[in-house]
C-alpha cells in the first residue's frame, strides 16, 4: 500500500526515529502503526519504548468521593478556553454529580440532571456556548476508602488529570501521595496479575526480537528477556515502581510501611488517545484562495 506523508510525520512524532526509518517501517508493515512502532524497536531505532497517547483534546476532568465510591468523568471541548469558563466548569461538577448514581457511560448521558437529562443539558451548553462538546468517559472505584487527587486543577475537583486511588488502612496523606505519583507515572496496572497477557506476550515478543539482532545464542537471549520482563512489570505496575516520593522503595513497600494496602486505583487524563487531524496551515489558507 501507499505510505503518504501525514502517516510518516506521525510515526516520527510518535518513536523520535528519522524520515527514512519511520517510512521504511511503514513498508515492512503494510502502513501498520502499531506494528511500525514494534519494528522499529527491534531494529533499534525508536527513541521511546512506549507508543505514547497523543493528547489533543480539551476540557477537564472531574473526580468526586461519596463515602465508599467514587467516579471520575472527562467531558471534553474544543479549546481550552472554554474549560477555563465558569459556565463550563458548573456543568461538568453536575455531571460528575449524576455519575456516582450509575454505572456507565450511557447511563450517564441518560441521567436526570436538574430536570434534564445529561445529554440535553450537554446540547444546551453547546448552543450557548458555541463550541461542540462531548461527555466522553466515565469510570469508578470503590473500596473501604477512596482518595482523590486533581493535577493542574482548573477549579476544585477538576483539572487535565484525574486520580482515584481505593486502598485499606493508611492514612489520606498517604493516600494523596500515592494518587500524586499515579498521575506522574501513569502505571499500566495495579500489580502483575492485572496486566493484559496480551500485552506482556506482545512485549515478550518484541523484547525476543530486539535480543535476536543482537545475534546472541539463543539459550542467553533466554536469560536475557526474564531480566527485561522483568524491568517492564517493574516499570509498567503501580506496586513494584519506585515511589516518587521515596525512589528507595517500591509502592508496595512504602504501602506495607504505612500500614496500607492499595486495592485499586482509576486514572483519567484530558483528551488521552484522542489524535486531532491538523491541516497545514500554508495549505488551508491555499484551499481557501481557491475557493
């Protein structure tokens, strides 16, 4: 298939790899991103192990705690202007409000909010407001208790980063560091056990192909890939990272210190994963010249 330019540029944004390599692995791939950033890892020429969410979209996210549970909701719009407005701000609390009562998104878009549901008071802000919006995720957490945490807050109890952290015994301030450094570090899962095996077979796999190019026997690249998947469950759950608060231990050990034990946590970022097409601006005002 044709490679076309927007898809090399992405590429590149994506690995850090050159024109040439991230073109070439889009041949080998038959235009096939995610495998285009797996073979350019084995050959060694991506410069980020992760293939990273690009975060295009605006609007915040709201977390809030009723007792037991608590629900995180992004609500998102198209310039960051408007997740400054009081108005905004107001309706996005609501929502997080009407969200402790259900469990899923479209159960949200139905729920009653001041006589309205969800959804039509969503199109309503949007025709005063003038800029589209969505309600785009909801998720929620429950334990014995339930800590909360807002990175770059807009206002109280929302902002760009959501975190709910559930955890046992400990203290809130604990469990404000712990929510702290999920925000910061983004872990994958809470513990090895909860990791996608797809997503360790898929990282094994990639890891064997990295230590083939080496051209090292096969019984050492063996002894080889343990230690790496080793690090990556390390790096990739929340209780084996190191605390970033106190590097000297891992989550899990500065946990069992505070005489906690962390069941869950919940993560949500403001437009994480969404990609948002961008045309050259030379080129639009050209089309526009052509009318």
């Amino acid at each position: 298939m044709a490679i076309t330019a927007a898809q090399v540029k992405e590429l590149r944004d994506s690995t850090g790899a050159g024109m040439m390599d991230a073109k070439k692995a889009l041949t080998e791939t038959d235009g096939d991103m995610d495998a285009a950033v797996d073979w350019l890892r084995t050959k060694g020429l991506a410069k980020a192990a992760k293939k990273s969410g690009r975060t295009a979209a605006e609007g915040l996210v709201a977390v809030v705690v009723d007792g037991a549970k608590g629900v995180a909701v992004e609500v998102n719009s198209e310039t960051d202007f408007v997740g400054k407005n009081a108005e905004f701000q107001e309706m996005v609390a609501g929502i997080a409000q009407a969200a402790l009562g259900v469990d899923d998104i479209e159960a949200l878009k139905s729920a009653d909010m001041g006589g309205k549901t969800v959804a039509d008071t969503l199109t309503d802000k949007i025709a005063t407001i003038g800029e589209n919006m969505s309600v785009r995720r909801m998720a929620s957490i429950s334990g014995t208790q339930v800590i909360s945490y807002i990175h770059n807050a807009a206002t109280a109890g929302m902002g760009k980063i959501g975190v709910l952290v559930a955890m046992d015994g400990g203290d809130e301030a604990f469990g404000k560091q712990v929510a702290m450094h999920i925000a910061a570090v983004n872990p994958a899962a809470l513990s090895e056990d909860d990791l996608d095996p797809a997503v360790v077979e898929k990282e094994k796999q990639v890891q064997m192909d990295i230590a083939r190019e080496s051209g090292k026997p096969e019984q050492v690249i063996e002894k080889m890939i343990v230690g790496r998947m080793k690090k990556f469950v390390g790096e990739s759950t929340l209780l084996n990272q190191q605390f970033v608060v106190n590097p000297d231990l891992t989550v899990g050990a500065a946990a069992a210190e505070a005489g906690a034990t962390i069941t869950g946590f919940l993560r949500l970022e403001v437009g994480e994963g969404i990609v948002v097409e961008k045309e050259d601006f030379a080129a639009e005002v050209a089309k526009a010249a052509q009318g």
